[in-house]
C-alpha cells in the first residue's frame, strides 16, 4: 500500500504568497491564500499591513510554522533574498520538513502552468492495480 506523502509548495515575492498541493487523486495543482485550504480561498494572500518584504516573510514563515502538522514535506520557491528570510524564521519542526527550494518567483504563474518547474517535488500517483482472481 502506497503512503501520500502531503507536500506543501509555498511560493512567495515579498508581497504575495500561495500554497500549493497536489490533488491527491492526480497531483494536479492547486493554490489556496493559506496553508490550510479550509481557512483560505483560492488565490493569493497580500497582507496589506506588511508591505515590508521582510515582515511579509516572516509572516509567511509563521503560516508555514503554525500549520506543520497539516504537511509532511515543504518546498519553499522564492527570490534569494526572501527565501533567506522565510527559511529563517520557519520553526525547527517546518524546518525538518523543508524538502527543496528554488529561487524563482512563480507567484504570478497559474496553478496549470506550474508542473514543470515543480515537476522534481510533485511524485507520481500510485493506483493500487487490479488484479484478475486467479481459479483454484
């Protein structure tokens, strides 16, 4: 039996943020405006009041920290100088779940437009396969 690792792609510009996950049925992508999909809405989170990169990374780092449990793997995509920031201030249990980082903002790419620049993260779906009974 397969185990669905639950991998959380934060991306990040200073400004804006999205997490992503994978469907579980079909690793399609899907971003929310917060880690947990249930307190969120689709899109993108802008928190108006932290218009210091710098604050607004450290912010993200706390939704990422706050929310650990709800993911079993992270990956962080982001400028260099916010991904420092980010990585900084994550918790020491979202820090043991960082699985990769890269350093591109693809906040304003479209969730269908992601697969290929996460594509090293998003594991393929494993189907439990049929078999036919076999006659005694």
């Amino acid at each position: 039996m397969a185990i669905h690792l639950r991998i959380l792609f934060a991306l990040a510009d200073g400004e804006h943020a999205r997490f992503i996950r994978p469907a579980p049925e079909d690793n399609t992508l899907h971003s929310a405006s917060r880690v947990l999909p249930e307190e969120g809405r689709k899109g993108e989170a802008a928190e108006p009041h932290l218009r210091d990169p710098g604050k607004f990374a450290a912010w993200v780092a706390g939704q990422l920290s706050t929310h650990a449990d709800s993911y079993d793997e992270l990956v962080l995509v982001a400028p260099a100088h916010v991904l420092g920031v980010i990585k900084g201030h994550l918790t020491k249990p979202a820090a043991a779940k960082l699985a990769g980082t890269l350093d591109k903002d693809l906040t304003k790419i479209a969730d269908g437009a992601l697969q290929p620049h996460l594509r090293q993260w998003v594991r393929p779906v494993h189907r439990q396969k049929l078999m036919p009974e076999q006659s005694q």
